[in-house]
C-alpha cells in the first residue's frame, strides 16, 4: 500500500512539474513611469476636412499616444484620422469606433506598441434611449510598465441643459463605481468662461461632474477658449482625470493652436470648430 501510493504521490508531483511548465507566466514590467500624451478633438462632423484634419492638425503634433476623438463622422473618418496620428510616429496605431451618435460617434486612436487595449464598452444610459452618442471607454494596459486605466472618451448635449447636466451626474456616478485610474477627455459643453469660470460663470454641468472630487480637471496652464466662437469665449473641451489618476504627475496641459500668431480660428469649412486639448502624464508602475 505505501510503496502505492508513494507511487501516486510521485506522478503527482511530476505532473504539476510538467503542468507549470505550460502555464503562461506573468510578464516582468518595468518599475519605472511611463510618459503618456493625451489629445481630446471634436472633428465636427459635416463641418470639417478629415483629410485636412489627418495632414495638418493630426499629423503634426508628434508624440500623442492617445487621441479621443468626438464627432467621427463615419468610419472612413475614422480611417484618416488614425493615418494622421500615425504620420512621423514609426508606430502601429489602432481604432475603436463607437456604435452610437449616428454621424457624430466617438472614437479612439491609440498607440498600439504603448497600449493594450484589453476592453471597450459604451455607456447606453448617457444616449437616452439613442438620441445622442453615449460616453465610449476602453481599458487600456501600459504595456511596459503594467498599470491599467480607463479612458472615457465624452460628448455630452449640448442643445438641452437639463440632459447635459443629467449626464454629467451619470458619468459622476458611474466613477465613483470604478477600481482603476481614470482619464476622461471630450467636449463636455461646460462653457467655462476663460476670465469668470472660477467664479461660477460656467455651466452647471461641470460643477456635477466633478462634485465630490470624483473628477478633477487637468487644467490648461494657459486659459483660452477651445470653441472658435465670437460670441462666447469659453472653454467646452476638458481632461478629467478620476481615482488614483488625480495623484499622478501632469507633465503639461494645455489647448493647441491657441498661440497669438495661430491663424487656427475662426472657423472655416476645412478645420475643426474645436481646438485639440493636450495633457502629458506621469504613469507610474503597476502596484504590487
């Protein structure tokens, strides 16, 4: 019976030898931070060139690993702006195209030798049953060091104030549910007047977003308006940042093409009536 079962117990343990030897082992990450550049960019659909978009406003900003993009207008869109992120970077960009918006759909464009993106979904409660694009989030990995985020790319209603502001409580609510590092870039419609904003001149909704300081805002170190408007002079596009992103080191912020000598804005039938938001964070490693 002993001689039996020290049988058993011997191809026992060489079968788990064995076994491990095919288990797939966890990778070894760097310990370091890695530096990630993060570009949020209304498009607007039907009111711009994406071929002028992708060769003079996309390719020429080097070193963006991540773009948001909102009002996609189809994936042919899509196509040519990930060409134009992709111009002077020696690098494999990908896409995710959101479902919802009709011809105004969200996007993202992002490094692939940088990112993995492990996971993408919508957030149908923001589209209010289909009548506006719903918030799209992808998780990504950084693949060098480990750390995990989310990345929420938003465009929240601009011509109802009362569904703006109900949205920005949704996406409030919906953060304070998540485990992982969050950045959230998009054109929020927040209107937050450059020179007033800070005291109170600026839509409800950016005060409901961020309450609680489940969000805090990446702030320009500059302030101009990131809409090409002669009537308003307010800021609608953002970087948010959520959970353990608001600890990390911001490197720079700040709303391109924005400089005295840019000729960018007004608006024509070429550009976009946006201009890009900027933020360059430090990323630490994947915690123990």
């Amino acid at each position: 019976i002993w001689i039996a079962w020290f049988s058993i117990l011997q191809v026992s343990s060489t079968s788990c030898t064995e076994l491990q030897q095919f288990l797939p082992s966890q990778p070894d990450f760097a310990t370091e931070s890695v530096e990630l550049t993060v570009v949020g960019y209304n498009v607007e659909s039907g009111g711009a060139n994406p071929v002028v978009l992708a060769e003079q406003y996309i390719g020429p900003l080097d070193g963006v690993d991540l773009w948001g993009f909102s009002e996609v207008q189809n994936a042919e869109w899509l196509r040519l702006l990930e060409q134009g992120a992709e111009l002077g970077e020696n690098t494999d960009f990908r896409s995710i195209l959101g479902a919802s918006g009709g011809g105004d759909r969200l996007a993202v464009v992002y490094d692939s030798s940088l990112l993995r993106a492990i996971s993408h979904e919508e957030l149908d409660a923001l589209s209010f049953g289909g009548r506006v694009r719903a918030a799209l989030i992808t998780r990504f990995q950084i693949r060098d060091n480990g750390q995990e985020f989310l990345f929420v790319v938003n465009h929240l209603y601009r011509s109802k104030d009362e569904l703006r502001h109900e949205q920005a409580q949704m996406l409030n609510a919906w953060a304070q549910n998540q485990s992982l590092p969050i950045i959230a870039v998009g054109d929020y419609n927040f209107d937050f007047d450059v020179t007033e904003g800070d005291g109170g001149k600026r839509d409800r909704g950016f005060d409901l977003l961020t309450a609680n300081n489940v969000f805090q805002w990446v702030r320009p170190e500059v302030l101009v308006e990131s809409y090409c408007s002669d009537r308003y002079d307010s800021i609608l596009d953002f970087t948010f940042v959520g959970n353990q992103a608001t600890t990390w080191t911001v490197k720079d912020s700040i709303i391109l093409f924005a400089s005295p000598d840019s000729t960018y804005c007004p608006d024509d039938a070429l550009k976009s009536d946006h201009r890009p938001v900027a933020a360059t964070f430090e990323v630490p490693p994947l915690s123990p």
